[in-house]
C-alpha cells in the first residue's frame, strides 16, 4: 500500500492526464450516440407521419428474394 500512495504522490500529472483522456472517450461517446439516434429519427420521421395503418410490399420483399423480371 506504502508504494501505491508513493506512486500516486509522485505522478499526479500522469494520472491526472489518464482520467482525462478517459473522462474525454466518455464525453466522446456519448456525443456520438446523441447523433446517432438523432440521424434515425430524422430517417424514419417521414414514415412516422405518414397517416397510415399498414403498409403493402411486393412479393418476396419480406424473405429478400430477388424480384423477377416481367
């Protein structure tokens, strides 16, 4: 224990920086998952709005079959 409160005596700076760079990658992070879920609303908002109670798709949309050419 004697050699880990030496250790953080004599290195403050370095583990001031260390908590730093971590407290950033948090900030960083966070940030981004913030605009992450703001560019997914902004893409579905349109189909949110849409006063519709169903959707119809072409045959084989739902399994990813090629469609056929007519």
């Amino acid at each position: 224990m004697f050699l880990a409160v030496r250790e953080l005596r004599f290195t403050k700076a370095r583990f001031g920086l260390m908590g730093a760079v971590v407290a950033l990658i948090a900030v960083l992070v966070v940030l981004l998952s913030g605009l992450s879920t703001g560019l997914v609303n902004d893409g579905v908002s349109g189909l949110q709005r849409i006063p519709a109670t169903s959707f119809a798709f072409a045959d084989g949309v739902q399994r990813g079959e090629p469609r056929q050419q007519r």
